[in-house]
C-alpha cells in the first residue's frame, strides 16, 4: 500500500454475494450489474439463488454506502477507485461455527457484570463479520443444552469501571469493607495489583495501607468506592501466584504449601477418577475400588470446605494437621445439632 493510500478499517459482511462481487472488483476492471451476475452466477452455488442484475445493484450499493467501498460507476461499469480496498471476512469450519454458536449462552456466568455486555458485542460483531452461507443460529442450543453457571454474589455493577480505571491508571482507592466475621464497614485503602474471578465471584488484590501488606478483597463486600488522585507502581517482584492456587482457591492467609492425600469412596469412584484435581495430582484405583490422590496446594480452608461437601464419601489421609482441622468442623458441627 503506498503511503497515498488511506487504510481501510475492518467492515462487516452481510452476504455472501458481496464477497464474490468484491473479488471481481478487486482486478480494477470495470463490471456492469448483467456482467457480474453472470460472472457470480456462473460460479455460484448449487441451490437456487437470486443472481439478477437487480440484487447484484443493490449489494453494489450497499457495499458502497454502508460498507464505504470505494465503488464508482460510468458507462463502463462499476470498479475499485482505490486499488488495495478488499472487504475482509472470516471463514469457520463447522466446529468453529458451533463453538461461536455456544459462545453466547456461556457468557451467562457474567451477568450483572460490564464484561457480559462487552463480551456479546464481540460475540455479535464475530456473526455480523459472517457471509450469508454462514450462520450462526444458537436457537437450537435452547432446548438441547443447558448451561449452569456458577451462583454469583451481589456486586454493585459500578464497582467493575471504578476498580478496573484504578488498576489501569494505577491510581489508590478508598472504600469501606466487610470483612465475613464481622458485621460492620470499615474504611480501607488500597493500591490495587490485580483482579480475580473464582467461580464467579470477584475479588481486587493489592497492597493494603492500613496493614501495609498484600492482601485480597472481595468486591461483593466493599461500598463506597472512589479513585484517588494518588499514584502507586506494582513492584516489580509482585507475582498474583505468590498468593493463592490458580487451580484451588485464592486464600491469602493460605501461603504454605502442603501435601494433601485423600481416599474417595468407591460410590464415587468413576467421578474422582476422571476429575481434575491439580496438574500435579496422582489419582489411583485401588482394589476396593476406593481411589486415592495426591496433590499440593497452599489452599486448605478450599480443602476443607470441599471435603466437609462430600459427607462421608471422602477422607483426609494426610497432613495431620489437615485431618485435625476437619475433625474440629465436624464436632462443631455435631454440637450445633445438639
């Protein structure tokens, strides 16, 4: 492209016509409506289509004022003015169409968040970009699929800008916070590092001014929200890793690895066999058909309240401080009842 020429943003294909039209055009040569048709026409697809010079008009048209192709005509007939111009789409595969057909019910795990409006714009800007011989049709999925996404908490949707702008600004914020034991908002500020997203629930790491340390909050219990005009550098050291599990769970006050070993029931054996526990997990069959695994993790309240939702299905083998820590819930638990 010469540095004459201006560069043409992306535009969006409406039908597959306008693609064999802009292949055509794209020689420079002049084409009348009856030339194209024919040329389109004699190239086309098997099932009856609608190759008149009439609809061949229209989509030269339409190229020109709502695709802003650069399209003139004279008594020659219609061609490019600027010889590098081509309309660019997207070719999927079956399976592509279908992944971007599921696509739109997945993002229900992001209601009630700016992400979900901003992920179906580009969900739809994705179909739109499709030619006609391409759709994408998600009605089927209704009854034959269902998506369960995880229960999210109640979070103020102003509260997604406000700390997303404060994270990319790196600028310090102020807000009040409850923490889960107690029942009262305290003030905190904090510089924010990083944002996480746990099975559907939001969470903002940083450094904490009043306890001058790391720490995790969750967005559910914040309020009062603000962006202070004060400016704050990540460390170059800071890695979100550091501080909780990716695989587990995102406790901050778990930070010391340990080992953890459990034996599953064998009535729900097939499913801890076949479950991801951790990508450095050891899950094995033994002859009772109980299975064992192994894995390391920094996160054992995750543990704990996984294994405490199983019921008696599962046991914890090892650490013993972990085994001791599930014994105390249980008693507690017992006491509660009676």
């Amino acid at each position: 492209m010469s540095s004459k020429t201006k560069p043409y943003k992306q535009i969006k294909i409406n039908n597959w016509r306008i693609i064999a039209i802009d292949e055509i055009l794209q020689s420079g040569k002049p084409y009348t409506a009856t030339q194209l048709a024919k040329l389109i026409g004699d190239h086309g697809e098997t099932e009856k289509t609608d190759y008149s010079p009439r609809t061949i008009q229209r989509d030269l048209e339409y190229m020109r004022d709502t695709l802003l192709a650069p399209i003139e005509s004279d008594y020659r007939g219609y061609r490019y003015t600027e010889p590098n111009f081509f309309i660019k789409s997207i070719s999927l595969t079956e399976g592509e169409a279908f992944s971007v057909a599921i696509l739109n019910p997945l993002l229900e795990q992001y209601r009630n968040t700016p992400l979900e409006n901003q992920l179906r714009s580009v969900f739809q800007k994705i179909v739109n970009c499709l030619p006609e011989r391409i759709t994408v049709d998600t009605s089927f999925l209704n009854p034959n699929i269902t998506f369960i996404p995880d229960r999210t908490e109640n979070i103020d949707p102003s509260f997604f800008q406000t700390i997303f702008d404060s994270l990319k600004n790196r600028c310090t914020i102020i807000f009040e916070y409850r923490p889960l034991q107690k029942t009262s908002y305290m003030e905190r500020t904090l510089d924010p590092y990083h944002v996480v997203c746990q099975r559907g629930n939001w969470y903002v790491m940083g450094k904490c001014h009043d306890h001058n340390e790391v720490r995790i909050f969750s967005f559910s219990r914040m309020k009062n929200i603000k962006i202070l005009k004060q400016k704050f550098s990540i460390p170059k050291d800071f890695k979100p890793s550091d501080f909780f599990d990716t695989e587990m769970g995102i406790w901050l006050s778990d930070k010391t690895p340990f080992t953890v070993e459990l034996l599953v029931d064998k009535e729900i054996g097939t499913y801890a066999l076949n479950r991801i526990w951790h990508s450095d997990q050891t899950v094995e069959e033994r002859n009772d058909g109980s299975i064992y695994v192994k894995f390391q993790t920094t996160q054992k309240r995750e543990i704990v309240r996984w294994v405490l939702g199983q019921g008696h299905t599962v046991k914890v083998l090892k650490p013993k401080e972990l085994v001791e820590e599930i014994k105390a819930e249980l008693k507690s638990s017992i006491e509660k009842y009676n």
